[in-house]
C-alpha cells in the first residue's frame, strides 16, 4: 500500500512539473536580435573595396602538385627494368636509381 502512494505522488508530482514547463515555455517571448553594425546596409549603398597597404600584401600558397605514378613496368630481353608514368614519361632502373629515357 505504501509502495502504491509513494509511486503515485512521484507521478503527481512529475505531471505538476510539466505543467509548469509547459506554462513557461509559452510565456516566453524573444527579443529582436541585434547586429553589430550600426546601420544596416540598404540596397542603395555600393560596396567600395578598400586598397591593399604595404601591411597587407598577397603571400600565395605553394600550390601541390601530383608527382606522376607508375603504370606499367616490365623487364626487356637484355634484362634492363622499365616503367611508364601517369605522365607518358618512360624510365629504366640502372640500379640505383630510376633515370629519364
């Protein structure tokens, strides 16, 4: 019996308490947002670019470029390697090294 009246005051109370939230959630009215720009910028007015100063000079970004990638490779009757390149290069293996044809 106890156990029935503890479970059912925890229930009246959890049902008051979304009644409240409800209730406030409905009065809550929001305030017209704010900009940090004094005035608004009409359709009238022309964006006019600023020049670049000696303090704000163009710096480029190194551009990545792909190095080519092997194709194909194949080993010719003399026993000298080969390969072609994504870039139509033809190289051979003198050892050490790969060198241009």
């Amino acid at each position: 019996m106890i156990a029935i009246a503890v479970v059912a005051i925890i229930l009246s109370l959890a049902a008051v308490m979304v009644f409240m939230r409800k209730k406030n959630s409905d009065e809550l009215v929001l305030a017209p947002k704010q900009y940090d720009s004094p005035e608004p910028i009409t359709q009238t007015q022309q964006y006019e670019p600023q020049p670049i100063t000696q303090t704000q000079q163009y710096d480029p970004q190194p551009t990545m470029v792909a190095a080519a990638t092997e194709v194909q490779r194949w080993t010719d009757e003399s026993g000298h390697t080969w390969r072609t390149m994504t870039d139509n290069s033809t190289e051979w293996w003198n050892g050490s090294d790969w060198q241009k044809r």
